[in-house]
C-alpha cells in the first residue's frame, strides 16, 4: 500500500508539472482501468485542432472544433502521451500551439459504480436473509402464479391421451440465466411426467444444453423411483441454428402430436412460430420467457404465459422450497426498493435536486 | 465429492466475476472478457457433442428403418456434405484444407461451401423466418377478440398501432384540426409507444433483473444445484 | 447463366417453396427440408466455430506461440473434459466444466443485468413530469412513472393481492396489455417486409415479373 | 383450445388471402402517396440544397438481409443526387456493401444512363476497420483508398482529382443497418471534421439514432425504414420499389384489421349462438 501510496504521489508531482500551463492541461480519468485521458483547454478562439502523438512521435488529429474539452479513450495504461493544441491565429496568419502530457493510471476501484455496487448489496444481503430465515424454519407465503397452476392439468391430459409431453429449453446457451429457470422448472415436470408414465420431448439447440438437460431429467427420473423410464434418446439435440431448430421442433410437433408444449425460457423471433404451430396440433401450451419482445406472441398463442419474473419465480413456486421461497421474497424486498427510489427521484428531480438521480447514473 | 467440488468451482468463478466488476485494476479488468472467450473455446469443443447425438439419432433411425427413414438419411447426407465441403476447401475467408479450389470455384462461381450457404441454407432460413408474417395475421385473426377488459385493451392498442404504421393510418385521421393533432393515428401510435409501453417494458425489464440477480446469486451460493444431476 | 447458377437458383426455389407448403400441412417436400436444413444447418455452425474461433483463438495461437499462451490450456482443458460424456463411465467429468461456465454466467448476468436492466432503468424513470414541452407529454411522463411503479408492484410475490393492494396491481397488468398490443401491432410490419423480401425472390429473381 | 378441421380450413384461408394481399401489390403497383415526414423531408433537402458538380460520398453499411428495406434508400437517394449531378463515390464499411452499391448503381443508370464510371461516380469498395477507416479519410482518402473496386489508382479517377481529405466531401449519405454504420459517421465525420451527415437505417433501429437529429445537426436529417424510403420516392416523385412495397405493406396490414373484424363477427356470432340455447 505505502508503494502504491508513493507511486500514486510521484505521478501526481510529475503531472502538476506537465500540465502547469493553465490555457490546456491533460489529466487521468480517475477511479478507472486506466483508459482513458480527460483534456481541457481555455483559449479564446472558434476552432482548435487537437493533435496526439502516435508512436513514431507523428502527429493525429483527433478532433477539431469549438468545444472546450475532450476524452481520449483510446489509450493503454501506464503510457505516456503527448497531446498538442492548435490555436489558429488568423489576424496574425499564424497560430500557437500548447504541447501536454499525461498518462492513464489503473485504479482499484471504479467510483462512479458505487451507486451500483450498494444497491446489488442490498439485494443480495436481502435475499442471502429470508433464505436463512428459511432454514431456520419460517414460512413465507407466494401468491397464485396461474400459469403454473395448470400444469398438472397439462401433463394430465397427456397421460389420459397417450401423447407425449414437449419441452423447449429456449434458444438461449448454458450462459443464459433464462435456460438454467427453464432447466430448474424441466426438473419438476420430468419427475412428474416419469410419476404419470409419461414421454417427454427434449429438443435442445447447444450441446451445453444437452449435457445438462440430460443430468437435470435423470436425477428426475431417479428422484420418481424409475430410473429405467428414463430414455436419453428422447432428450436430443437438433442443431446450433436459430431456424433451422425451429424448423425441427415443428416437425416433431406435427408428427409426435404432443399434447402439452411447454416454452420456456429465453426465445426471440421464432416465438410465435412455435407457438402457432403448436395450436394448430391443439396442444395445451405454457410459456413463459423474460424476453419482453416475445410475450406479446405467447400471449396471444399459448394458453398460459409466465410473464417476465413469474419465469424465475416458478421453480420456487413448483417446489415450495423453503429456501427458494426465501430467496423470491428478498426479490420483494428489491422491488420495493426501487418502488421507493423512483418515488424518490421524481420528487427530487422535482425538486431540482440532481445529485440524486446523478448518484444513481453514475454506474453507466 | 463428484457434486461438491463443481459448486464450489462455480462459486468461486462466479464470486471473481461479480467482484472484477468493480476493480479497474488488471487482472480483473480483463477477466471477464477472458471468461467469455473460455466460454467460447469450451463450446466450440462440446458442439461436438450434440453432433454426434445428432448423429447417432439419424443412424439410428435409419438402421430401424422407421417410418420416413430416408428423410433422416438425407438429413445425414447433407450434414456431411456440408461439413466435408467445408473443411476440404474452407469458407470465403478461410483456407480449407487442401486449399482454395480454385477449379471449382471456376464453376461453382464460390467456394462449395459459401455455394450451399447461398443457395440451400439461407432460403431455407429465410424462408422459415418469413413464416412469422402468415402467424402474425392467424394470431391476430384468432386471439384478438373482444372479451375481457384486459384483452380489449390488447386488441385496441395492437389496431391503432399498426394502423399508425402506415400510409392510410395517417390518411385517416388528417382531417382532424391542429388542436387534436394528437388524435392523429401515426401521433397516438408514437405516444403510446413513447410512454405507455416504455413504462410496461421497463416494469418487466426490472422486475426479470431482480429474478436475474436472485437466480445468479442461488447458483454462486450453491442453491439452485438441478443442472449438475444427481449424486449416483 | 451458368449451369451452377441456374442449378442454385432453382434448388434456392425448390427449398423455399418446400417451407412455405408446410402451411398447407405436412408433407414429404416440408420433411425433407427440414431434415437438410437441421443437417446442413448443424454442420454450418461447426465449420464457423472451427473456423472463426477454435482455429484462430486457440489453435493457431498455440501453434505459433505454446509457450505464451499456456493459459489457453485451461480452457481447451475444459473443453475435452466437456467431451468425456461421450463415455458414460467419465460423464461426472463433465459436470466440472459445466459448474464454471454456469457459476462465470451467474456472476456475468447479475451485474450486467443488475447495471443495464435494474439499475440504469430506475435512473430514466427519475425524471421531473413537468420538465416536458407540451401538455401530452407531461400527461405521458405521468403515466410514464405510474406504469412503471405499478407494474414492478404486479410482480410483487409475497402478498395476496386483494382489497386496496390489488388496485396497483390491476393497474400494472393493464400497462402490461397496452405494451403487448403496442409491440404485436409494432412488429406486423417487420413480419410482412420478410415475406416481402421471399416474394421479392420468387418474383424478381426466378419468375422476372417484377424488375 | 382444440381444434378442428373447420379452424385448420380458416387458418388456411387466412395464410391464402394473406400471400395475395402481398403478392399482387408487388406485380402491379398501385403507387399510395404517403405522407413525408419531418425527417425524411431534411434528407432531402440536404441533398437538393448542395450545389451541383461536388464530389459526396454514399456508405454502404449493410448486407443482404436488411436489403428489403435499404435498398429502395439508396436507389431513390442516388438518383435524387445524380439529378442534383452530384458526382457519387461509393463506399461500404460492411463487407458485403460493395455489392449493394453495384445494384444501386445498376438500378440508378436506368433511369441516367449518361452517367459514367469514374466521372460521375465511382465504388471504392470496402473499408476494414469502420471507425478507424473513417477517421483516416480524415487525414488523406488516396491513403484509405489506393485504388477502386476494379483496380483503378486514385489518382487516375477523374472526379478525385481535387478531393484530399473528407473536408473536400459535400455530404456523407450512410445507410446503415447496424455497427459501423451512421454513429461512427456522424462522431467521426460529422463531429470531427465537421462535414453534414444524412443516412438511412431499418425502422427497428431508427428510433436510437433519432436523437441526433438535433439543433445541432449531427444528423442532417434521416429515413427509419420502408415508410421512410416510399416517402423519399414521393419527394423524387418516382413509384420505387419503396412505394410499391409500401402498398403490399398497407395492404397487408388493412388485411390484417379486417381479420381481427371478422374474428370479433364470428365470436360474437358463435356466442349468441350459445346464449340462444
């Protein structure tokens, strides 16, 4: 620390004396990775010319104008750079030039994400509470999600059919939270499907999604007492194009007939493709995704939609596990966090107090 | 220890990430766009995986002669095809194999590869694509009926904005005076879209953030474990 | 035209009327374009991915410099270790890899999502109503923040929503129709101008009605 | 929701009506005059207002799959500029935008078949590097661009004779459907070297660069997809493939009102039906 302290120090004296002219001056961004070089000038005139020095010591013109400031953001840490301003002079047919150096400084701490780092604190604190507050044996109630309600009936109706049972992971890699809710509610519907002696339909689009799908299926199957139910082949993969798993998932739509689809997950365009088809077999269908574009064509096309959060709510909602439960009522408490934050930046903004909604931007 | 040791792995990595956010200072500066090039790599050897399922699914269903078994062998057919054609002589930018193929290029008028790209795959992905203009008006046909006062609202807003997206849209209400130019269709189109829908959009967007972080912050801390199977 | 050219075109044909008879109902042509598409499809993606990055990130950086990119290792590493499915005896392997790309995602999607979604939302709905120019859109600003206020409360899960509490809620859900009708109705445009674009194909390019 | 063969039939005639709606429009235009809004309005008058003779430059930003809506852009663009007898040097920050520039050109000499290779316009081809690319016409244009599409030296082409840097060019007309495109103009043309831009991009993504259509004119204006495009046609007064697209698209949608009106009938049909037993 004492180095850093010293290092910190030396830079400073060094830059007060680079930039002791007053009329264009050059300094670190600071509470940064050490990209980027802020510059400012007071010179009376129309239009300067900024010029930086390249490697070779040639000169760039990298802006030229009427403003009184500049970022540079295409610099490397700990470099030296030299920066020349052009002042044209045109009474005198001349012009003068300010020469400035700096150099961009990593930091250990970005201080315009303060803002961000204390509010995703209290969310995580607030969750991290009610899940222990779960497992030391309290009770937290959900209200009714409908679109969950029904799944019973849907895998019902399978079973009473004979007709298998699909489940479209979405379109979304393993990287994708919406693919692991997804995968976390297939683990509920598998160990019921495998109860009722009912076939489920996997089609997954990355072969991350296979691995884990399988792994989530089996552990279901074993879980319903009847790991030899459990057919890998029926969880497949098709292939990596958006389209092209499309046209698959539709063809086994119209030739397995399945009598409950369910969507779920992250979808984009392909949404009301899958979902129309499926009507058209006149299966029971449920979605649900966070992809705000696609709900409108799930609502309209499929017989229950889980809206948005409903999608991550879900998985606590079909297992009533005390710690998921938990976990879903710390998401309450962050909403009524922000509920509480925009009230209070309408009326301070209101006020003509800016330094609030400021705090709050800063992390961009 | 075949299922603890991973979440461990996965809260530590997950626990880096969250923190590198927030120090400027390398290494973690540079560690999540390092990650996400790992995520890269690690997909581009497991898309191996799906292949061979894809694979073996088609063999199979061939070798049982199941009803339609020669669609999965042309399926079969063309994967190698493609793949083969793609390695041999490479894409536009890549050099194949056993070169360019100049000779081929000469009649194809591309790269083997790029010529299947152009020809089969792309009207096949357009093609399917476009579908979504003929399920966009059976949708509507079917689903936008008036019901509930939650549906009407649907019904309404869909109707006078794709009305304000078009020529007559604003043929229809031009007569209206300067005062209520915001009856205008293409103005009251914009001014839903503006404020209504923004603040509908941002609702989802905020809530879905905060099952985001509350599902991610399961997974780091061991939580939410269905993705790695069961212990046996 | 070249025999290639014209032999592309019509198969370009042949395919995209293949799709578009699967309206009708599902026959011979539509299965057999679907099954060379899954196949094509799939063998197009892992030439891409061997091409544009297994071969320029990982190969040819370890056959150039190995002893620089030594860190490359760990995740090729992982990548074989995410092939030991293939035998079922080795299958628990792969659960590594899959914990540190699942655990790397977690962290990744809680801050972007808490900076972009979460965060970066909050800061545009402070706004002053009535900093606006004309009265529709201080009236908009209004319903600008009520919307967004009352539809955060619609997710609300902890509390039954009856009596006084369910009136943000109601309110909420009706923000969340308008937005599904205004984006249905937003998006038929988009829709109609991809089957304008295959008509475009068949019209223009092989029949020559249109110039 | 089940269905029957009866709801199949109808989905059928749905995808049936639909088709035609779309399809006769486009073999035999009707020609619907649109209304040209504020924005497409300044584009053009960008365009008209610039004297005659000047050398402009036309970006070419996109690649096949948004051609549906940008093509018609730059066709009616650079024949409203070749009326204008500006002197057109083409250029693409996306690989695939040299090609949509030799269309332009093909489509635009119908109507000027006087127009000459080198003299009145010329395609300089693709540029790597978007930003960079930009920012290095800056400095000198021979540099970023040695030779033409077809191999020709930059100093050979007549209408380059006088043009050094980008401060030489009257306008930048980029039509862009994603990254390089319009943003890296205006910050880097515009902005930096203070040359008007204009531009054109799909209507999905014309809301985002709305703002800088500003008091300070980074965008001198800009058209946001194929309503855009059709009104340009009517400023030009050409019936493009913009307006009769147009026409399927209103069409389409008329079509697609008429079917939420025939639903509701048929509903509320079925429900008196229902209440009448």
């Amino acid at each position: 620390m004492k180095k850093l302290l010293l290092v910190v120090g030396l830079f400073l004296c060094v830059y007060v004396q680079l930039s002791a002219s007053s009329l264009f001056w050059v300094e670190d961004v600071p509470w940064d990775e050490g990209k980027a070089l802020s510059l400012e000038w007071n010179v009376p005139a129309e239009t300067v010319y900024l010029q930086k020095a390249d490697s070779l010591g040639a000169w760039d013109l990298i802006y030229a104008g009427a403003e009184k400031k500049y970022k540079d953001s295409e610099v490397n840490p700990q470099q030296l750079y030299t920066y020349r301003l052009i002042v044209p002079r045109p009474e005198i047919g001349d012009s003068i030039s300010f020469i400035a150096t700096a150099k961009p400084i990593e930091q250990w701490f970005y201080l315009h994400k303060l803002s961000f780092l204390l509010i995703l604190l209290a969310v995580s604190f607030a969750i991290i509470y009610y899940v222990n507050g779960a497992r030391n044996g309290k009770d937290y109630f959900i209200r009714r999600i409908t679109a969950l309600d029904s799944v019973d009936e849907a895998i019902g109706r399978a079973t009473e059919k004979g007709k298998p049972i699909l489940f479209v992971p979405g379109i979304g890699d393993l990287d994708d939270i919406q693919t692991i809710a997804s995968l976390t509610i297939m683990s509920h519907l598998a160990q019921k499907a495998a109860e009722y002696d009912t076939e489920l339909i996997v089609p997954c689009r990355f072969s991350m999604v296979l691995s884990a799908s399988r792994e989530v299926v089996k552990e279901a199957y074993l879980k319903a007492g009847k790991p030899d139910a459990y057919k890998e082949e029926r969880i497949f993969y098709l292939t990596d194009d958006q389209f092209g798993y499309v046209a698959g998932i539709d063809g086994i739509m119209l030739r397995e007939q399945p009598a409950a689809n369910f969507f779920l997950g992250s979808f984009y365009a392909e949404s009301l493709i899958l979902a129309e088809t499926g009507f058209s077999t006149g299966a029971i269908q449920t979605s649900g995704t966070a992809q705000a574009s696609q709900l409108p064509f799930f609502i309209v096309s499929c017989d229950h939609t889980l809206i948005g959060e409903e999608l991550f709510a879900a998985s606590a909602y079909l297992s009533r596990d005390p710690q998921q439960l938990g976990s879903l009522k710390g998401h309450d408490f962050g909403k009524v966090l922000v509920i509480l934050f925009i009230i209070m930046g309408v009326v301070t903004e209101m006020a003509g107090w800016h330094w609030f909604k400021a705090f709050f931007e800063g992390a961009q | 220890m075949k299922r603890n040791l991973p979440l461990i792995f996965a809260f530590i990595s997950g626990i880096l990430v969250v923190i590198s956010e927030f120090i400027p200072h390398r290494p973690f500066s540079q560690m999540v766009s390092t990650l996400q090039d790992w995520f890269m790599i690690i997909a581009g050897f497991a898309i191996i995986l799906g292949q061979i399922s894809l694979f073996q699914a088609n063999l199979a269903k061939i070798k049982e002669k199941k009803s339609g078994w020669y669609f999965y062998l042309a399926g079969l057919l063309s994967f190698m095809l493609m793949l083969v054609i793609g390695l041999l002589w490479g894409t536009q930018e890549y050099r194949g194999l056993i070169g360019h193929g100049e000779a081929i290029q000469g009649w194809l008028g591309s790269k083997p590869f790029d010529y299947m790209f152009d020809n089969a795959y792309m009207p096949l992905s357009a093609t399917m694509f476009s579908l979504l203009a003929f399920f966009i008006a059976s949708a509507a046909y079917r689903a936008f009926i008036i019901r509930s006062f939650e549906s009407n609202l649907l019904m309404i807003t869909a109707v006078i904005v794709i009305l304000g997206r078009t020529s007559f849209g604003g043929m229809l209400t031009a007569w209206l005076p300067e005062s209520f130019k915001f009856w205008h269709l293409p103005n009251l189109s914009d001014f839903i879209m503006e404020y209504p829908n923004s603040a509908a959009q941002r609702a989802i967007m905020i809530s879905a953030a905060l099952g985001i972080i509350g599902s991610s912050l399961r997974i780091i801390l061991g939580i939410e474990r269905s993705y790695l199977g069961s212990d046996k | 035209m070249s025999f290639a050219g014209t032999f592309g075109l019509w198969m370009a044909v042949f395919f995209t009327f293949s799709i578009f008879s699967f309206l009708y109902k599902d026959n011979p042509f539509y299965k057999f374009a679907e099954q060379v598409f899954v196949g094509l499809s799939a063998a197009y993606w892992l030439v891409y991915l061997y091409y544009s990055i297994m071969l320029p990130n990982l190969f040819s950086k370890l056959i150039s410099d190995f002893k620089g990119n030594l860190i490359l290792l760990i995740p090729a590493a992982l990548g074989i270790m995410m092939l030991m499915r293939i035998i079922p005896k080795t299958q628990w392997i792969s659960r590594f890899p899959i914990a540190i790309m699942i655990g790397t995602s977690a962290g990744i999607s809680m801050v972007r999502y808490a900076k972009s979604d979460l965060l970066s939302q909050i800061s545009a709905t402070m706004i002053n109503p009535f900093a606006a120019v004309s009265v529709s859109a201080v009236i908009g600003n209004f319903l600008l923040i009520i919307g967004t206020i009352c539809g955060v409360y619609f997710f609300y899960f902890s509390k039954k929503q009856e009596g006084l509490s369910a009136v943000p809620s109601k309110l909420g859900i009706w923000f969340l129709m308008i937005s599904f009708g205004a984006s249905f109705g937003y998006t038929v445009m988009a829709r109609i101008s991809l089957l304008i674009g295959r008509l475009e194909f068949i019209l223009k390019d092989w029949l020559h009605i249109i110039k | 929701m089940s269905v029957n063969a009866n709801s199949q039939t109808e989905r059928r005639i749905v995808f049936l009506v639909l088709l035609l709606a779309v399809a006769l429009p486009l073999i035999f235009p009707i020609g619907w005059k649109t209304e040209v809004s504020g924005y497409t309005k300044m584009a053009w008058n960008l365009i008209e207002s610039t004297p005659d003779s000047v050398v402009v430059i036309f970006s070419f930003d996109y690649d096949p799959s948004t051609m549906t809506e940008l093509q018609p852009m730059a066709e009616a663009m650079l024949e409203h500029a070749f009326s204008r007898n500006h002197k057109v040097l083409a250029m693409a920050l996306w690989p695939q935008g040299a090609q949509m520039a030799e269309q332009a050109f093909a489509e635009a000499k119908k109507a000027y078949p006087d127009k000459a290779y080198g003299v009145d316009y010329i395609n300089m081809g693709y540029k790597v590097a978007g930003i960079v690319a930009i920012q290095a016409m800056g400095r000198s244009m021979a540099e970023v661009f040695p030779t033409d599409q077809r191999g020709i030296k930059y100093q050979e082409i007549p209408m380059l004779k006088n043009i050094r840097t980008l401060k030489d060019i009257a306008y930048i007309n980029s039509l862009s459907s994603g990254t390089p495109g319009i943003k890296e103009w205006v910050m880097a043309g515009r902005d930096a070297y203070g040359t008007p831009v204009t531009g054109g991009t799909t209507a999905v993504s014309a809301p985002g660069f709305f703002p800088y259509v500003n008091s300070q004119k980074q965008l001198h204006g800009m058209l946001g997809g194929l309503k855009a495009a059709s009104e340009y046609e009517v400023l030009i007064g050409k019936i493009g493939s913009a307006t009769t697209k147009m026409d399927a698209q209103s069409i389409a949608h008329l079509l697609i009102l008429i079917f939420i009106a025939v639903g509701n009938v048929k509903a509320f049909r079925a429900r008196r039906r229902r209440d009448a037993i």
